[in-house]
C-alpha cells in the first residue's frame, strides 16, 4: 500500500507539477526559489527508479542511478552558473555542470547499450552538425570553455542518437534524446545571442521546460520497462 502510494506520489503528474514549478522560478530568475524548486524532479525520478531497483539488473540500476545522481549535481553546478556575478565564476561552474551532465550521458548511452541499441552514423552525424552551431556560437563568446563543452557535446550527440537507435520504448526514446539536445543547444544561444528579455524569458523557460521533458522521457523509458 505504502509502496504504492509514493509511486503515485512520483508518477507524471506529481513530475509535471514540479518541474513547471521549476520552470517558472528559473525563467523569473528568482534565486532562491529556483534553488528550491530545481531538484525536485530529478529527485521524484530518484525515488521512482529505487521503487523499480528489483525489476532490473544490478548493472542497469548503476547506469540509471548514475544518470540522475549525475544529473542532480549538474543541476546545483549549472543554477551556480546562472546566478554568478563574476565570469570566472560562472566559467568554473558551467565546466563542472558540463563535466557532471557529460557522466548523466554516458550513463544513459550505457543503459541503452545493454538493451541492445545501435547508434546510426547518420544520427550521430547530424546531432554533431547541429552541436556544431552552439560550439561556433561558443568559440565566438567564450573560447577558453571549448575543450570541456566540446567533450561534452560529444556525449550529448552520441546519447541522442543511441536514443533513437533503441527498438523500444518508441517514440519516446528518440523524442527525450532530441528534447535534450535542443534543451543544451538553446542555453549558449539564449545567453550569448539574446538580447530582449521577454525572448531571454522564454528561452529559459524553453531550456528548462524540455529539460525535464527529457529527463522523464529517457529514464522512464529505461525504468519502468
């Protein structure tokens, strides 16, 4: 009964509520309710991939588990970053975001791998070309933070297309993959190449909104099966 209870309690609509909670707080720029409420979702997922621990292998546990842990860390690292009043400070905690989501992806790619997907070299093709845009956006803005994005990229592209080179839960596995990539893709723009802010608004709320999206998208679809 309890057990039940609290997988309700993290079903989709207990993470839909809280993720635009978080959505609002971060596209208002409000500091410490962004605080607050940022971690929420990604703990929900924490608690509904413990709730599944026994339907799965002790090696997938460890790739999901390291994909929202990961992810979790990231989050802190990355609101750090958006709240930073110095550059060098905002450059540390963007590198140590990166660093954290970089783990998030090669944990998801791993799961994926195990239950057999293949990523195409056309899907990895084009989500690099894509990346190629925020990276030449990057290079422009701030050159000094190419070596570790660029790392990244490279797992957020290999992640997608392995996303979409999985049979099954489909389309869902493909849609978080792209829903991550365009999330990542449209921070470097939104703060290098927005200048209006009812635009730079939208844009965070664009940001986070898929974020979550493809967060419940891709473990879910690795979780519950």
């Amino acid at each position: 009964m309890r057990d039940s209870w609290v997988r309700h309690a993290t079903g989709p609509v207990a993470y839909a509520a809280s993720a635009a909670l978080a959505t609002v707080a971060g596209a208002a720029h409000r500091r410490r309710l962004a605080a607050i409420t940022k971690p929420l979702p990604l703990a929900l997922l924490g608690v509904r991939t413990v709730l599944g621990a026994r339907r799965r292998s002790v090696a997938d546990n460890a790739l999901l588990a390291g994909a929202v842990v990961f992810s979790i860390a990231g989050d802190r690292a990355m609101l750090l970053e958006e709240f930073a009043e110095e550059p060098e400070k905002s450059d540390r905690h963007l590198r140590i975001g990166a660093s954290f989501f970089a783990g998030a992806q090669l944990c998801l790619t791993g799961a994926m791998l195990r239950r057999g997907a293949r990523p195409s070299a056309a899907g990895m093709l084009v989500r690099t070309a894509v990346l190629a845009e925020s990276a030449t956006v990057l290079a422009a803005h701030r050159p000094r933070l190419l070596p570790v994005l660029g790392g990244y990229g490279n797992t957020l592209a290999l992640m997608s297309a392995t996303a979409g080179g999985i049979d099954r839960p489909q389309p869902q596995m493909r849609a978080g993959g792209l829903f991550f990539l365009t999330s990542d893709l449209a921070i470097i723009n939104r703060r290098h190449l927005v200048r209006d802010r009812r635009l730079a608004v939208a844009g965070e709320a664009w940001v986070l909104a898929s974020y979550f999206a493809a967060q419940w998208l891709l473990v879910t679809g690795l979780g519950d099966d």
